[in-house]
C-alpha cells in the first residue's frame, strides 16, 4: 500500500465526498485519481451516488471513473482490514 492510498483510506472510515478527500490529502489530481481507481479495483473501497428517487446513497457498481468527482467513497471490510494490518 503506499503512503496516498493510506492517506485515502484514512480519510473514509465514514462516507466522504471526493472533494473533502481531495483536499485532506493535498495530492496532485491526477495521482489522487489514479489512487482512488487502484483503489476501488482492489475492493477497498465503494463508490456511492445520492439517487433522488431512492432519497438515498446508491453503490455505483461497477465503479466509474469518468464519474469520481460526483461521487462519495467508504472504506470496504477489506479496505479496512488492509488500513490497519489485520487482513
């Protein structure tokens, strides 16, 4: 894991919209997205997108990376369990 991810991961023990993220980890945007989309790939993470219709957050699945900055992200039970050693 390297030190952004681990930042990332970090910052979405709650769900959190990409900008809050983004600007917690102060990256560059195009290493931040690549993070964030190795990230998801790995299962580490869920995408989310509110849906009016539901009046509630939605899994995006499969992920979408054309989509990240209109989205939120919450660490996954694996995303979890690698942040703190215990996978």
């Amino acid at each position: 894991m390297t030190d952004l991810e681990w930042k990332i991961l970090d910052e979405l023990y709650l769900m959190n919209a990409y900008r809050s993220v983004f600007d917690a980890v102060r990256e560059n945007a195009s290493a931040f997205d690549a993070a964030l989309v190795g990230l998801l790939q790995k299962g580490w993470l869920r995408q989310l997108r509110y849906d009016e219709r539901a009046k509630d957050f939605v899994d995006v699945d499969p992920f979408d990376s054309s989509s990240l900055d209109n989205s939120n992200f919450v660490i996954t039970r694996q995303g979890l369990l690698e942040h703190t050693g215990a996978a």
